[in-house]
C-alpha cells in the first residue's frame, strides 16, 4: 500500500490530534497521522489528567493559559458528541520550604503579569481550601481556581473526530520505520504498513521523539523519564483541586466522577522507555498520601500504571522546524505537560506550516536554544 | 427492557447498547473502547466485562474469539488500602 499526503504527522495523542485539526481548519486536510498503537495510547493517555496555567516561565505560563482557556469551551468548538469533563477546581502547590515560598511569590508575580489569576494562600487558607491536608507540613501555598481536570482520552478523542470530519485520515496500528531524505528533503515516511509520499512531517511522538529524530539523524537533547501513577475506589467529592508539592514530588487529585489520582517522579529512573509498574512506588506513594493527605490513605488502591515524560534541558517544549532538513517540525520534549499544551501546541505548529504569523511567539522555544546556550529553566515540574 | 439496556459493565455503568454503538463507530479493541468508557477500568479490572466485550468485538468484527486481545492487567490484583501498604512498607524502618 502506497500513501501521499500534504503533511504526515507522527503520534496520535493530544499534540498529533490538535495539529491534524488545526491543519485542517486552515484548509490543510490531506493529512496523514501514523501512530503505532491507538490514539492516545502513549504519554496524553497515561497522563495525570490535570491543567494549570501556574507554570514558572514566561513561555510556559502563555502556552498553559491560552490552551486551558480553549479547553473551557472544547466541547462546543470541537463539536463533540460526549464530554471532556474539564472541571476547574484549582491547583493548590504546597510550599514546604522558604525557598519554594519566595520561588511561588515570584511565579505568581510573572504569572499575575500575564493575567493569571493565581494567589499565595496561608496555610489556614489551604487548609479551607482541602481540609484533610496535613498542615503540619507546608509553610504556605499557591493557588489559582482556573486550573483544574480534564479528561486525557475523551479531550483526544475530541480532536481526532473533529480532524476525521474534516476529511484527516487517521493510519492507527502503523509504525514508523524510516523517513526518506534526499537534498535534505523529505522524500517519504517509511511504515509497517507501506510508504507515504510526503514533503513535510512533524515528529509529535511524545516519549518516542528522540527514536524518530534518530531516523533523520537529528540531535534533539531529550529523554523520556517513567513517571508513574495510581487510582483509588471513588468516594464521593471532597477535594477540589489538584494538591501539588514539588518537593515532596507528590501530585493528587480527585477525579470529578471519585477516585483519586496521584504520581510522582524518580531522578534514578532507567531511561529504557520501559512503562512497566513498580512495587517500590506504590509504597513510596502510600507512605506520602498518609502524610499529606491522611483520610486519602484510606481508600483502595484499584490500578496503578506508568507512562514517559520526554525531558529538555529546561522543561519546555520544542517548538518549530529544524535547520538541516527542509520540512521536519518538531512538537516534542513537554517535560511532562504536554497534554496541558495540547491546544496551542497544534495552533502554533498549524500556522507554523501555513506560514501565518504564529499566535504566541515561540521562537524562544526552537531547538536553536540548546546551542546558543541561553535557557531559562521552569522550576515547577513534578 | 430490552437486551441493550443490559449492563456489560458494573463498575463503570456502560450498557450494551453503548458497547455496540462505539464498535460500530469503530472503536475495534478493547483498550480503545476502555479509554471512551472506562468499562474494565473499576474495581473488577474486567473480570465482568471482559468476556463479553471480546465476544461482542468478535461478532462485530468477524476475527475469533482468541485473536483479540484483553487489556493490559495493571496491579494490584484487588484493591488495599494505601494505609495498609503504607504501614507495611514502613515495617523495616522500625
């Protein structure tokens, strides 16, 4: 079987899908989206499931707004026939360090700047805001109402209807093996289930990214790190907003249908891009919910799984074309919150392809940063 | 009642009806249609539903029974308590 398309997309989550769409609204639908599994079946589908706009850059705290103010009205512009549950019940970040108190005034300074509407709260605050908190462990928070939760699959599922319509097609099941360059021009994309004859591709493979740059011998300076996460029975709703605390690497929120998600990282973590689950974070997990979250510790573990974030060096994204090939765009490296992303991410890919004037200037973000050596680093990952 | 009003799924409330409708969308494994409906996602992890998808996916699609696959199974087997697990894995620090 032989292909051809306008643009060939590679990755089938939320960044692949909100491409595709906006492509497609600009007029561009013939397009193809190769994923080697189902859609969202990588990073978006495993991810925590929660959005903030309380990020600690510039560029962060931009992309994170305008793709949370998209995601309060998904439902109607995708014109979705079920419910992306996007419930914005806040994000509450614990402090339990002075130095995470003067990091949180200054994020909440630039992010107020920008028309974030984040706060710091006391710890008597936080404590009406999610009374089982342990207050015994924080000194302070930060707090904004606009973040909140919103479903990975069902938000992916959104957009790859919405592209489907529009006349994208989706090539699911399918593997990527190889992309053909001649002149540093992409000649075709090379797939377990034939050629596709294509002069532009994005590589939005998520925690893959680094596998399909290889194959155009593009260095991009990124890893994928296996986080992983668990869910509880539901309960009815007691705990609005997502609790956070970066240095008790501890995220948890409850699902607006009941149970409870929470994750972590671990610096020691193999970068073999396995996604296996492991025993030592489930105890690890029980041991800090017991602590910063008491009553939590007493619902039941139902699953656990675990899923990539695929790092920078400075835990922002990886905007734009790269300089050796002609038409090979990169939407890659989210550091964990490219879900959060997802409906800039394919506005600004989308205009860069068309050569409209992006809505956010991410020049900032292109892969040139690296080696110009100037990153500003986002301190608030977990 | 009718046979579609049937529940597949007890931990998650999806009906027949609902199954036969996201496998006629296209929705052909039963990890694409966990992730719309959350069916095998519960307390069960599938041990209700699972069965019956497979054979409702095997109807639809013509494939046999035996080529289709399960979900993942993700641990713990049946639910503990986070408490319990906590306090064990405390044990040793003692």
């Amino acid at each position: 079987m032989s292909y051809s398309a306008d643009v060939v997309i590679i990755g089938a989550g939320i960044s692949g899908c909100s491409i595709a769409y906006n492509l497609a609204i600009k007029g561009i639908t013939n397009i193809i989206v190769v994923d080697k599994s189902y859609i969202a079946s990588g990073a978006t589908g495993r991810c925590g499931a929660g959005v903030r706009m309380q990020w600690g850059t510039k560029m962060n705290c931009l992309l994170a707004k305008q793709s949370i103010e998209f995601y309060e009205n998904a439902n109607e512009i995708l014109e979705y026939d079920r419910d992306v549950t996007f419930y914005q019940g806040g994000y509450l970040l614990l402090a339990t360090t002075e130095k995470e108190i003067s990091q949180f005034q200054e994020n909440v300074k630039l992010q107020n700047s920008l028309g974030i509407p984040s706060k710091m709260v006391s710890v008597k605050e936080a404590k009406e805001i999610v009374p089982h908190l342990n207050k015994d462990i924080l000194l302070g928070a930060a707090f904004c109402q606009k973040d909140g939760f919103l479903d990975p699959f069902l938000t992916t599922d959104a957009y790859y209807k919405a592209a489907k319509r529009l006349g994208v097609k989706f090539l699911t099941y399918t593997e990527v093996h190889g992309i053909i360059i001649n002149n540093n021009k992409i000649e075709k994309v090379v797939t377990d289930k034939g050629d596709i004859w294509t002069d532009k591709v994005v590589n939005a493979a998520g925690g893959y990214s680094k596998k399909i740059c290889d194959m155009v011998a593009i260095d991009i300076p990124v890893y994928s790190d296996r986080h992983q996460i668990l869910v509880t029975e539901p309960i009815e709703h007691v705990q609005g907003p997502m609790v956070i605390s970066f240095s008790l690497n501890l995220y948890c929120q409850q699902n607006p249908k009941g149970p409870f998600i929470m994750g972590r990282g671990d610096d020691k973590e193999p970068r073999d891009l396995r996604i296996t689950s492991s025993w030592e974070f489930l105890e690890d997990m029980a041991k800090t919910i017991k602590n910063v979250l008491p009553p939590v510790a007493n619902l039941r573990v139902v699953r656990q799984w675990a899923g990539l974030y695929n790092m920078t060096p400075d835990k922002q994204p990886i905007y734009g074309k790269v300089e050796e090939i002609d038409g090979f765009y990169l939407a890659v490296g989210y550091s964990g919150h490219g879900f959060m992303f997802g409906p800039l991410t394919g506005v600004i890919i989308a205009e860069m392809i068309s050569g409209v004037k992006p809505t956010v200037d991410v020049s900032l973000l292109g892969l040139n940063r690296f080696k110009e050596g100037n990153l500003i680093l986002e301190p608030s990952v977990v | 009642m009718s046979i579609n009003d049937a529940m597949v799924c007890r931990c998650s409330d999806v009906s027949l009806k609902e199954l036969r409708d996201l496998i006629n969308e296209g929705y052909h494994t039963f990890e694409e249609i966990k992730r719309i409906t959350r069916i095998g996602m519960g307390p069960c992890q599938g041990k209700t539903c699972g069965n019956i998808v497979l054979r409702e996916l095997s109807m639809a699609t013509g494939k046999d029974f035996n080529e289709l696959n399960m979900q993942s199974n993700r641990p713990p087997v049946v639910g503990v308590k986070l408490s319990l697990i906590a306090e064990e894995a405390g044990r040793d620090e003692l």
